[in-house]
C-alpha cells in the first residue's frame, strides 16, 4: 500500500515539474526585455547583434528553441534536460549544473541548520504553551511570534549583526563561511561543516559554524513564530477531541497525553515545516546577500537582472524538484504515522 502510495506520488510529481518547465520556458520568452541587448550592449553593430542571437539560438523559432532546450532537435549540438544538461550560462559560459552544484549546498547548509534550530525551540515552546493555556509560556509564545514576523528577516539579520559584531563582539564579521585567510577543505558534500570534518580540520569546522551562527539565528528566529503558533494551534484542537478528553479521564499522566497529543497533532505541523523549507530554498537571498554567503538566492538574483535564461530555468527547476521531494518525503512520513493517508 505506502509503496503504491509513493509510486502515485511521484508520477504526479514528475507531471508538475514537466509542466512547470515548460511553463517557465514559454513565459520567460515573454517578457518585454532583449537579453542579446543585454548581453551585447547598447552600442553594438547590427552584425553583433545578430550573431549573438544565433550563438544563442534566439533566431530560431520558439518551438525549436523548446526542441534545443529538451534535447530533442537532432541537428543542435549538445543535450538537453532530458539528459541531464541544463545547458551552459549566457554570461559566464559555464555549465549551468556546475554553477548550481557549487551554490546549492550553501542554501542547503544554511536552511537545514536553520530550521533545526527553530524545530527545537519551536515545537516544546508550542507544545507547553497548548498544555496550559493562558499561561505564563503561552503569554510569551503568543508574544515572541508576533515580535519575531513583525519585521522582514534581513532587517533582523542586520540587527543581529550589529548587536552580536558590532557591539558586544560575540560574532565574526558578515564576510562570508570562513575567514579570508583561511583555506576551505576539499568539497565532498557541499556543506562545509560536514567537508571539514570529513577532511579532519576541526578549527574550520569550528570556524563555518562560527559564521553560520548569525544567518542561522536569524533565520531560525523568524521560522519559529509561525511553528510555535501552528504547533500550539494543532495541539488545542486535538486536546479538544473525544479521545484525548477519554484518555484524561482514564487516569493517563500528562506525559503520556502529551506525546499522544503532538502525534495526532504532528501532520498539519510538519506539512508548515516542509512548505517553510521548500520556499527557503529560493527566499534565503536576503539573508545570504547580507552574510555575504553565496548561496542559490544570490545566483538565481543575479541570472534573473543580467536576463540568462538558461541559469533561470535552472534555478526553477531544481528549486521546483527540490521543493516537490520536500513534500514527497512529508506525505511518506505521515502515510508512515497514519496508514489511512495512503489508502
């Protein structure tokens, strides 16, 4: 049954992500911009013009451009997506997949701490503050989600980085994942904490957890208002139901109703988490523009103002793929909590 229900989950999700490309490639070819303009300059002959267009097989016709793109016109050279290819960068000439190779695991990085942290705090101050309503910890909780999504995260992250560097010196300047003179280790995963432990350099490992401290901090400072708020939420409606008010009576000790609380109240939870996350992937840019990290955000940023196509429908594409997993793994787990979701 759940492996049916995952086979049917990922056929739906290889339909949205076929549809989502070629959604994105007809509407990017839309917009009322020239990118061989761009690319060429103002002031360029009719004769760079046009032979930008054709190096770039803008001259040729929409359809044909699709048939490049998917690799399926025998008479262009190369591949296309449907062999792995995302093409090669307008602007820097690169492969696209190379350049989002290197960007990615510093988005990933950043968000997956990030979201542990708010995970750790968020769901016991959630829980505790639905166990006893109008509490001390529910007052506070209440409080500290609405302060936390009062203001954008960059202005946060620009408070955090006067008051933690500028004023009290707890943090490293907002220069990057490592100091400047410090040389990073072999790339392995991407992640450079778990690269400089793999390569045995405990001090850079100490060193990127240092520099990740303040864009983790803040991101996990705003990711938490909405988990506390959707975990408190969860948890009062379920302590409303029949079974749980049965389950009092019975004499079972808070503990126990808890734990039989947040499992019933776990699904809308973690469906808010995997949303957060998916959305992460490509709404970090702020926070990676003001730590200096480098992160997909910044790529995706910079392919969208100098008008590279191909680097945009890469971008989409694996953020899209990444955001569709996301909620893949979340429908397993809670077809692995409750079976009746995969019937």
């Amino acid at each position: 049954m759940l492996t049916t229900y995952v086979l049917r989950r990922l056929l739906v999700a290889v339909v949205q992500l076929a549809g989502i490309t070629l959604l994105v490639f007809f509407l990017i070819r839309l917009l009322p911009a020239d990118p061989v303009g761009r690319l060429v300059g103002l002031n360029a002959t009719p004769e760079a013009i046009a032979h930008a267009r054709a190096s770039l097989d803008l001259d040729k016709s929409i359809p044909r451009q699709l048939g490049i793109y998917l690799g399926l016109d025998r008479e262009a050279e190369g591949s296309g997506i449907l062999q792995g290819d995302l093409g090669s960068s307008w602007v820097t000439g690169s492969p696209v997949a190379q350049e989002i190779g290197k960007f990615l695991p510093v988005t990933l990085e950043l968000i997956t701490y990030s979201f542990l942290v708010a995970v750790l705090v968020g769901v016991p101050i959630g829980m505790v503050a639905a166990l006893r309503p109008r509490g001390l910890v529910d007052r506070a909780a209440f409080t500290y989600s609405l302060f936390a999504g009062a203001q954008p995260e960059f202005w946060w992250g620009l408070m955090f980085v006067f008051l933690f560097f500028s004023e009290w010196g707890l943090a490293p300047a907002p220069l990057g994942r490592l100091d400047p003179l410090t040389s990073p280790p072999e790339t392995v995963t991407g992640f450079l904490t778990l690269d400089a432990l793999l390569a045995g350099r405990g001090s850079v490992f100490v060193e990127a957890l240092h520099h990740l401290m303040l864009p983790v901090l803040t991101l996990a400072f705003v990711l938490s208002g909405p988990i506390i708020k959707m975990v408190r939420q969860s948890m009062l409606a379920v302590l409303a139901s029949d079974h749980i008010l049965y389950a009092r009576s019975c004499g079972l000790s808070p503990f126990r109703v808890a734990m039989y609380t947040f499992r019933n109240a776990f699904a809308p939870s973690l469906t808010l988490i995997g949303i957060l996350y998916g959305y992460m992937l490509g709404g970090a840019v702020l926070i990676e523009q003001v730590f200096s990290l480098g992160g997909l955000g910044q790529y995706a940023l910079r392919s969208v103002l100098s008008l590279d196509y191909p680097a945009i429908q890469g971008v989409i594409l694996v953020i899209t793929a990444g955001s569709l997993l996301t909620l893949l793994a979340i429908d397993v787990i809670h077809a692995l909590v409750d079976p009746r979701v995969a019937q």
